[in-house]
C-alpha cells in the first residue's frame, strides 16, 4: 500500500504542480517553482538534521522510499517543472510537466498490480505500456493524435531508459519532442 499511496500522491499534487502553468500570468509559474523548491529544499535540510518539522515527518514517514534522502521526489519534480517553465511556452512546459505526472504514476500503479514480465531496470512491460497509453489518452484532448503518440512514446522510453531519476528525464524529453515537433 504504501507505493500505491505515493503514486497517488504523486498523481494528484503532480496535476496542480502542472495546473500553475495554465495560469496566464507571466512569470508566476517561475516564481512559484522556485519558491517551492527553496522551500522544499530547506525542509529536506532540517529532516536530515534531525529537525522535527510537523506535518512534514509525517508525510515522509507515510510516503517516503527508505533508501534516498527525505522529499527527493517532490524536489527533483519541482526542479523540472521549474526547468520546463523557463525552457519552453507554457503550454509546452504544461503538457511536459503533465506527461511526467500521468506517465509516472500509472507505469507504477500498473506495474505493481499487473507487471509480471520485467523488462529493463526493474520496469514491467505491463507497467510501461499502460504509462504509456494513460499519457496518449491524457494527450489527445491537447494534441494531435500524432503528435500525441510522439509525446507519448519519447516520455515512455526516457522513462524506461533513463539512468537517472525520471521525474528529471520525462518532463524534458517531452518538452523537446513537442518542441521539434512545432
């Protein structure tokens, strides 16, 4: 239950995390990010000085993974949501932001309950595939089918492939694609 609980946690505050850059006013989603991000950053240090921040232990208690350091997957979203907002449009920058949150979350949820033939980097091909037809869906209603399908394939591989953490990898690799693509 408990990576359940954090995909979902991961599914829901990903939406809003995306849903900033839908908001017309220049510069916010920037100035948010950034201020989420230097916050999270000074709780991840209080937590690793054994600082008991309320609320915050909590959740790191509830949803954190045991082996990396307290929030790492919060920071390391921010931090790309943050790099889409200044590298691409905004409707780039929230469909990327987008395709990391839905791609993300459903590849795990899916590969915990169905994944049963493994393929690379502890990844099911059960996992991947419903990821990546979760992220097409959650496209066409924005995009093309094409281009839809492009996003969606380049988001699945860099996740399938990525040697490092993919909430670093996905928002960028389908911030390019839509980019190229434009």
């Amino acid at each position: 239950m408990h990576e359940y609980g954090r995909q979902m946690v991961h599914l829901v505050f990903g939406l809003g995390i995306a849903s900033i850059l839908l908001v017309p006013v220049p510069g916010l989603a920037v100035l948010i990010y950034a201020s989420g991000l230097l916050g999270g950053l000074m709780l991840v240090e209080a937590v690793l000085r054994g600082w008991y921040v309320p609320g915050i232990a909590e959740i790191i208690g509830a949803l954190e993974r045991e082996d990396v350091f307290p929030g790492k997957g919060t920071v390391y979203f921010v931090a790309s949501a943050l790099f889409c907002s200044v590298a691409f449009e905004p409707r780039v920058a929230f469909i990327a932001v987008l395709s990391l949150t839905v791609l993300d979350s459903v590849a795990t949820i899916a590969g915990l309950r169905f994944g049963r033939h493994k393929i690379l980097n502890g990844k099911t091909l059960e996992g991947s595939g419903t990821g990546f037809i979760a992220l097409f869906l959650s496209l066409l209603p924005m995009l093309p089918p094409s281009a839809a399908f492009l996003v969606a394939s380049v988001a699945a591989l860099a996740e399938l492939f990525s040697p490092i953490d993919d909430n670093l990898v996905i928002p960028v690799a389908a911030g390019c694609a839509l980019t190229l693509l434009s």
